[in-house]
C-alpha cells in the first residue's frame, strides 16, 4: 500500500505528539447501551478530550492531555464494567494473541450461558403441554415434584445465565440510567417473581387460577443468550480484517550478527531494532520494514500495493513488512523496529476505523439512549390498561403482555446495525490496500459526486520519459547520462535500453546544476544542456515544445537533435476517468502546471476542457474545493503533495474526502482520509464501490431494525402474541439480531467476490 513505510510511521507519530492516548481493555459490555455508559463514565475524567469506545473490539481509545490510566479505569469500573489499561503498541504476536483471546473468552462465555439454559430449559418444555401428553400432573394449582423440579431449574437459570443481565442493568440504574439489559433483566423478574408469588399462594392454601411463568423466565434469558453467542461468533467473522493483516508478519526472523553471518540465530520479531541485519530465504514473508543490503530477489507486495504480480528488488531497495520474498536469497537491514512496522501501524488504522463511527451511528446511539425509558413506559402502560380492562385474568395477561412489550423492544439489533457494516466494508478495503482512516470516511466517501485530482504523481507518474528523440542524439545523450541519477538522466537512459540502443563508454563526465551534463564520447565533447544554455551559446534549433520540457544534445558544438520529455500519465487514469462518469461521478484536475501541460495530460485522461484549471498555488486549490462544496457538491480530493494536503484537508472539513496517494508526502498521507496504493490509482473505483455497498447495508440494517420495533412493539402491547408471548419476544428478538449480522456478513460475501 505504501512505498515509503516511513510515511505512515511519521504521520502516526505526529498524531501521537498532539495529545496524550490511552488504550483501555473493557469487559462486560453487552449493547450499544453499554458502550454510551462507558463512554459517559470517561469523559468524566479530568483531562479527557474524547473516548471513543469499541464494542466489536472489547476496547476504548481516551484522548486528551495529562491522562491517568489508573482514573480512567476506576471511572469504568464504577460504571460496572472491568477495565485495563493496555499498550497501542505491542508485537503482532500479542496482538493476535489478545485478539484471540478476547474474541474466544467473550463467545465462550456467552456459549457457556447459552448452553446451560439450553440443558435447564429442555426439562421445563412439558410445564404448559396438557398433562394427557406428559404424564405429569401440573396443572390446576397442584404443586408437585415436577413443579418443584421446575423452580429448581428456573432459579438456575436466573442466577447464573441471567447474572450478566442483571448485573449490567442495576450497574445501569445506580447510574440513573437505563440499558438494553434493564428491559430484560425487568422481563425476566416480573415473569419470575409473579410465577413465585403464585407458587407461595398455593402453598398457603390458596388456589389462584393463574399459570406458573418460571419456564418462560428461563426460556426468555436463554434464547437472549444465544442470540448473544452468535453475536461474538458473528462479529468475530466480520472483523477478521485485523487478524488476517497480522497474520501476514511473521513472529519470528532469523537475525544476523554481521553481514558474513550466513547462517544467524532465530528471534522474535518484536526485538529487532533498526541496523539489524536479518536474513530472509525464499519462502519467507520480511518481518520487519527495512533496506536489502545484499540479494535480488521477486517480492510479493501485494499487502502494500494491492498489486499481484511480484516485484524485483535489488540492493539499496527499501522491502516492507508482511511482503513475500519469492525466489532469491536476502539480507536485509531493518529500519524499524519490530513493534512499528508496515503491517502493525496498517492494522492500527484498520482498527481505529472500524471502532470510530459514522454519523450514521450516532443517529441510531442518540435513537437507542432515549428508546430504553420510552418502552418502559409504554410497559408500564400496557400493564395498567391490561390490568383495567383486561376481564378475566388481567392481571395475568397485565403481567405478560408487558413483559412481552419489554423484551421484545430491546433494540439490539440497532446497536449492531452500523457496527458490524463498517467493519467488514473497512475489512475488505484494507485487503485492496486501501487504508480508510475512519467509519465518517467511508460514510461520506458513498456520496462523493466530484474528484478533484492533482496532476503530478497523481494523475501522472510524477517521473518523466522521453516524448520525443532521435536515435543519434539518444545515444550520445544516454552515454553522459549513464553517470547521472537526475530524473531526466534515468528517463534517457530507459529510453535507451527500451529502444535497444547501445551508449558508448562517456569520459570526464561533469554535471552542472540549472545547465546539464557534458564529457567525452568517442572522441567528441557532448553536451547535454537546456534550451536557455543553447541559446547562451548561439546554438540554432528548434524551439516549438511549448508545453514539454526540452534538452539539446550538442556535439563539438553542432546540435545533433532535441530530446523532450513528459510527465507520463498512469496506464489506469484514463479507463478510471471513464468509470467514475459511467458511474454518476464527475472528475476535474487541479495542478500548478502551465495550462498547455494540464490542457494535454487532461485531453490524455478524457477530461473535457472546462473541467482543467491550471496554474493554481495551494490555496488556490482550496478554494476550488471550497467553491464547489458550497455548491452542494460532495467533493474527494486527490493529491500526493505538500502541495495538496491543505485542499486535502479542506476536502474532509466541508463534507468530503481527502484521499492521499501511498507514494505521497507524509504531511499529504497525514491530512487525507484515505491511503491508496501508488501504482493503483483505479483503487479508488474499490474505495468508491466498497463504500456505497457499506452504507446501503447500514441502512438496510438500520430499517430492519426500526420495522421490527414499530410493528413488535405495538402488537406485543395489544396481546397479539398471546399467552406465550415473552418467549415468542425472545425469539423474535434474537432473529433480528442475527437478520442484521446476516445481513453484514453477506456484504463481506459480495465484496469477496469484486
């Protein structure tokens, strides 16, 4: 994805020296309601400028100034839920490792839950079956070994798969506040507790002609658990992204005392420090970022590039972590250390975006904080009315149909809806080598209808080659520039050996800064100069290359021939121009060029006229951007320049998207809300296509869950689910949890197969 590692590694620590970061590991969080409790318990917390808290993750990342980890977690434990302070930075063999486990003991201990309600309910099935068809006598207020069988069983079940229930919603009410939780936890008790309380009447001699609910309660905290155990097995599937990046780093490298060590010593990838030589074989992945110092090898970086087909890398070539090395043998030089490589800074972002979110989301946070008290009243109502008009046995069918209101409205399903879409549509992303910085990113990034592209290493290689030269001056030209590293220098030179000519062996080769290069080939003194310095010398040629830049080749003073050279426009920008007009979505190109050098590069690309502007300083750009956001545009800014990070930045404060080339400057990367590879400009068609597919999930998500509500809640209240109805709610509410995972887990399908 990124050609200079260095870059993502000094935006990242630019970032960290702006304010003071804590990482915390929270446990115990079940909803989205959870996840505002925490939230709001942090930002109690002197000094704390954001919290921005994971469920997905387990995690919440505090921002602020003069931050004490032990406050914060004594503010998240008050608030009813365990909390660690741990390290952002860590080896990738600990990052699994604490993904892993904190993926298998949430699902594991969700599953234990599930699995003992399962085994407590199934004795409980035959309490309201017709005694003809179980043999066992239970009806008409007769108490016996079965009914007591039956309360055992319940009480099982209340205590120990109901415990997380209830703890989270009384952590919730010594707050004043309400959770998902506290709906179920109030569902379970009433049904429990008016199930007891007809038990004792029986037991004092009374015979109330009302059933006994303990086996409702248990089914209701039951089902509720399995739909929470497919919760943690699901979204651990949607998030996999970070596992399969880290996966991709070996945790251990073979690590040489000296470059004539041919053989080193096995050790952990985390402890190489930069100037470490290591040895990588054919076969392995490079561990560790860093420069090959002997070796030519075919490397793999695809995981950095987005690109397939390998690469050969020479000494002095700089290798990336988590790269395959194909088929030679290499020494390579780290220059990270093993804690900061490529691969763990790209699963870092990967993270922070999957655990930010979108203003889609917060919608539906706002939704889910004042939805928990509504239902509670419209509960309370349904009781009242039931128990007022409900005839005969109303205060039985008071007791269940609010029960049944309250479990069957807990918005689940609405926590989960945003969540689980924005990490498999962020997943998928990184897996092309497109870095999206956060969850709003790719929210905005579906609605871009205008991409502003700057030109030089944007549009265009940003390396120049050769337009147009004859043979003879070629050659001459080639044999001085084979001693030079100046960009035009390598442009003649590849023109050279593309067109298979042979240079001569150049002399007394000198370089001269603003002029070009002379020496000695066969014989004759050769000149490489500028048009300025031909004419210094009253050299006669043509000067019609108005928009390309020129050099004269001069042979003991006779010009031989013009060579012009070009900015070379990438292979893929005019099919990607192509593409974003089939697709709805204007392009434009901003550039401080000449207008005859945009006019060109943009006929190259397909762009019409009045969409190139041209000689534009910085803030010049700016205000493009600015003016057509102004006008309603969405608008995704596309540079790779010190240039262009202020109209990237720009781009993202009015409502777009600021989206920096890999290949770019640090200060370009840092300001933009998207990293796309540098030779894979038509990644932007993924960014594009990915987040559309992303947001209609969401809203897929999010309408599915209101639907559910808006029609569950009032038939629960009328009675319409009947006498059964609280553990029909359950089930109810358990399948649209899993509709709305379902649902995400399909957008990581369809994306697989783009």
């Amino acid at each position: 994805m990124f050609a200079a590692p260095l870059d993502l590694r000094m935006a990242s620590s630019s970032a960290a020296a702006a304010s003071d970061s804590v990482r915390l590991s929270v446990e115990g969080m079940n909803c989205a309601g959870c996840v505002g409790s925490v939230e709001k318990a942090l930002k109690t917390v002197p000094g704390v400028s954001t919290a921005q808290v994971s469920l997905a993750h387990a995690s919440a990342d505090v921002t602020g100034s003069g931050l004490d980890p032990d406050a914060l977690v004594s503010a998240v434990d008050r608030a009813g839920y365990k909390a660690r302070a741990i390290q952002k930075r860590t080896s990738v063999a600990q990052q699994k490792s604490e993904i892993e486990h904190r993926q298998a003991h949430h699902g594991r201990a969700w599953r234990n839950r599930a699995l003992a309600g399962v085994i407590a309910s199934i004795p409980m099935i035959p309490m309201h079956l017709p005694a003809s068809w179980t043999g066992l006598a239970h009806e008409h207020g007769q108490i016996t070994l079965y009914t007591w069988l039956v309360v055992a069983l319940s009480t099982f079940v209340q205590a120990y798969v109901g415990s997380a229930f209830y703890r989270s919603a009384w952590h919730a009410a010594m707050r004043r506040a309400t959770n998902m939780d506290t709906l179920i936890a109030i569902g379970a008790t009433a049904a429990f507790g008016f199930s007891a309380v007809v038990l004792v009447l029986r037991l004092l001699g009374h015979q109330p002609d009302q059933p006994l609910y303990f086996s409702e309660s248990a089914g209701l905290l039951t089902l509720i658990s399995i739909g929470h155990w497919l919760e943690a097995r699901t979204t651990a599937a949607a998030g996999s992204a970070i596992r399969e990046l880290l996966s991709l780093q070996p945790d251990e490298v073979t690590r040489l005392a000296s470059a004539e060590d041919s053989t080193g010593q096995t050790a952990p990838s985390a402890e190489i420090e930069p100037g470490d030589l290591m040895l990588i074989r054919p076969g392995e992945r490079i561990a560790v970022d860093g420069v090959i110092v002997s070796g030519q090898s075919s490397i793999d970086e695809s995981i950095v590039t987005g690109e397939s087909m390998p690469v050969q890398r020479d000494p002095g070539q700089r290798v990336v972590a988590g790269s395959l090395n194909q088929t030679g043998r290499l020494v390579v030089r780290a220059e990270t250390s093993g804690l900061d490589t490529t691969v763990s800074r790209i699963a870092e972002m990967v993270r922070e975006a999957q655990s930010s979110k979108a203003e889609i989301q917060r919608l539906a946070d706002y939704i889910s904080s004042i939805f928990v008290p509504a239902v509670l009243g419209i509960a309370a109502l349904t009781f009242i009315g039931w128990a007022t008009f409900g005839g005969e046995n109303n205060w039985t069918l008071a007791l269940v149909n609010a029960t049944t209101v309250l479990v069957i409205s807990c918005p689940c399903a609405l926590g989960l809806a945003t969540p689980t879409a924005v990490m498999v549509g962020s997943g998928a992303a990184s897996r092309r080598g497109v870095l999206v910085k956060s969850a709003a990113t790719l929210e905005r990034s579906a609605a871009v209808d205008l991409v502003m592209f700057d030109k030089t290493g944007t549009l265009t290689a940003g390396q120049p080659v050769v337009a147009q030269a004859g043979d003879e001056a070629l050659r001459l030209a080639a044999s001085l520039a084979a001693a030079s590293t100046h960009p035009l220098s390598r442009a003649i030179t590849n023109e050279a050996r593309a067109r298979g000519i042979t240079a001569p062996r150049a002399e007394h080769v000198e370089e001269a800064s603003g002029r070009g290069l002379s020496g000695t080939v066969e014989g004759r003194h050769v000149e490489v100069i500028s048009p300025g310095a031909a004419r210094a010398q009253g050299l006669a040629f043509d000067d019609d290359a108005q928009d390309l830049t020129r050099s004269i080749v001069v042979a003991d003073g006779r010009v031989v021939g013009a060579i012009d050279f070009t900015d070379a426009i990438r292979p893929q920008a005019r099919d990607l121009i192509a593409a974003l007009r089939s697709a709805g979505v204007e392009a434009m190109l901003l550039t401080g060029d000449r207008q005859a050098v945009a006019q060109r590069i943009g006929a190259q690309a397909g762009l019409k006229p009045e969409m190139i502007r041209a000689e534009l300083r910085p803030e010049d750009k700016v205000n493009v951007v600015r003016e057509a956001a102004q006008r309603g545009r969405v608008v995704a800014m596309v540079g790779d320049g010190i240039n262009d990070a202020a109209a990237l930045a720009e781009a993202s404060a009015r409502g777009g998207v600021g989206i920096a080339i890999g290949s770019g400057t640090n200060i370009a990367i840092e300001a933009a809300d998207v990293v796309i590879p540098g030779e894979r400009l038509d990644h932007l068609l993924d960014l594009m296509h990915i987040s559309r597919l992303s947001l209609r999930t969401i809203k897929q998500n999010l309408f599915m869950s209101f639907i559910y509500n808006t029609l569950a809640i009032p038939a629960a209240a009328l009675g319409v689910l009947g006498m059964q109805g609280p553990l029909l709610a359950a089930a109810a509410m358990g399948l649209s949890d899993v509709s709305v995972i379902g649902n995400s887990l399909r957008l990581k399908w369809r994306l697989s197969r783009h």
